[in-house]
C-alpha cells in the first residue's frame, strides 16, 4: 500500500532493496574473521547484490578502528581481517530506491563501543513520527551514547536516500539541535549513529577508493574517456574504482577528477585515531511512526 506521497511500486522497492541487503549483509557479517580479506567480503556482498537482481547504491564500506565511512578495498588489496573494530555499511537499490545499513563486527574487545550505536539506533528508531524534529531524534541518540560514557561522531549524520541519490535531505544529527526538520509521513531516511571513543570529529585521510561523477565534462584522453563510458553504468551513483577495467584506469580516473567530472572519496577517520562504531537502518515514515525496511540483520535487529 502506499505510504504519505510514495506510490504502491515505489514502496515495493524499497522494501525489495531492504530485504536483499539484509541477506547480503548477514552473509558478510560472518565472513569478517581474523584472516578473511576486505576485498574477498566485499566483492562477496557485491556480487550477492548483483546476482539478486539488485544494484549497489554505493559500493560495500569496510571500516576499520578510527576510520568511520569511505573505507572500501582497492583492486588488489590482500589486507586481512584482525583484532579490529570492523563496520560494514551497505547500500542496494532496486530501480534506483536505496536501502542504507550499517553494522559492527567487534574483534578488539570493546564490545560496549557496538552496544553504544545499536541502542543509539532503537532509540532513535522509537522516536521517528509525523512531526518529529529531526533534532529531537538526535537528541536520542546522543543522549544514549553519552550514557555508555562515549561520544557521537557530531560531524556526520544520518539522511534522507531518493531514487538513484543515497544522501539528501532531511539531515538526521547524531546530538541534540535546535533548528532541524520535521519528518513527514513517506520520508525515507537512513539513521546512522557512529560512536567514538574519541572527542567526536571526523576529518578526510589521504586514502580513497570511491568516486562519482558530477558533471558531463569532456576529456581528450581516450582511456578516460572509456572509462566514462564505463561510468555512466553506475547511475550517477557512488563506485569503486576496482569496478572499472583494466589497470590504467587508476590513471584515467585521476584525469577525470583533475577536469572536475568526478570527484572522490577520501576516507573519513576519527581525529584522535580513536575507536569508532557505528550502527544503520532505513525506514519510511509511517502515520504512526516507521517501518525499518533493513530489519532482521542478524544480531542487531
């Protein structure tokens, strides 16, 4: 049925696209073992993705300790799983209507830091409505992680998702604001609390991985000018430059980004190196609150 302005179909998939991450990711949570490479889990969930009939909103995130988001393997990366703090984050669209989740995998001991974000989440689940400021909801969850003696990484955010756009308004805060939003009834947004050990601040790393493109611009090279070829596949979505053939296209997309076709994505990490968690579901508001589209990841429903 249709929920506020979406229509039956588009409700359908998003449903669809939150029930196949839910099965890509509880079958990659459990890869995440010491010896496991990133890139073998991440191009396991992809491929699930894919072979599900389903495309990738954006490509698999695998972060590690300090690093909170934009943290996705390269080509060839032979990196091992070890005594980490591991989040995955996970993006699926069905005909461009995005399902966003996000776990944490904890090999490092610090199994309160996860607890922290996932409660943060249900409170902030239990919050959602017609009418509610998206401050409030921030509030929640802030209120929650200062609870277990932690601190909300205040310079992300939970977001709206679109079709064929992962990250649009209405801003979702992880603290308390004054000036914010109310939620509308077929709002879909993706709540996304990231925990820390540290002071709460994020800033860019020199690594990156992931990019998308911003504008039509031309190039004369003729390798980048395949590669854009190649790009224009991925629906003006975020992709993995592992995803483009052929090993010269490090180079080509390096062209690109020089004439500002597309843009990159450095990987994000918590300024005092410290720990960070983070815990993610989609939902569409509801008359009487939400439905979670991304329920039933195993351990963290």
């Amino acid at each position: 049925m249709s929920i506020g302005s979406l229509e039956d179909d588009t409700v359908d998939s998003y449903r669809e696209a939150g029930a196949i991450l839910v099965e890509a990711m509880n079958e990659a949570r459990e890869m995440v073992e010491p010896g496991t490479t990133h890139l073998e889990v991440a191009e396991y969930a992809e491929d699930y993705i894919r072979e599900a009939g389903a495309g990738l909103a954006f490509p698999v995130n695998i972060s590690i300790d300090e690093e909170a988001s934009h943290a996705t393997p390269g080509r060839d990366d032979d990196t091992e799983f070890g005594e980490e703090m591991v989040c995955l984050d996970i993006g699926v669209h069905v005909d461009g209507y995005i399902a966003d989740a996000a776990v944490t995998v904890d090999h490092s001991g610090h199994p309160a830091l996860v607890e922290a974000a996932e409660q943060a989440l249900e409170a902030a689940i239990d919050a959602v409505g017609p009418g509610v400021e998206t401050g409030h909801v921030g509030g929640e969850i802030e209120s929650v992680i200062d609870g277990y003696g932690y601190t909300p990484v205040l310079n992300l955010s939970g977001h709206g998702v679109e079709r064929y756009d992962a990250h649009t308004g209405p801003n979702v805060p992880n603290r308390g604001v004054s000036r914010s939003v109310e939620l509308e009834v077929g709002d879909v947004v993706a709540i996304e609390p990231f925990a820390t050990d540290g002071r709460g601040k994020v800033s860019e790393g020199t690594d990156e991985e992931i990019y998308e493109q911003v504008s039509d611009g031309s190039v004369r090279d003729r390798r980048a000018r395949q590669v854009l070829e190649e790009i224009a596949a991925f629906d003006d979505l975020p992709f993995a430059a592992r995803w483009l053939e052929g090993s010269r296209s490090e180079m080509a997309l390096r062209r690109l980004k020089m004439a500002n076709v597309v843009k990159g994505y450095p990987v994000l990490k918590e300024d005092d190196g410290q720990l960070v968690s983070q815990a993610e579901h989609t939902l569409i508001v509801t008359e009487d609150g939400c439905e979670v589209t991304t329920a039933g990841i195993h351990g963290f429903d």
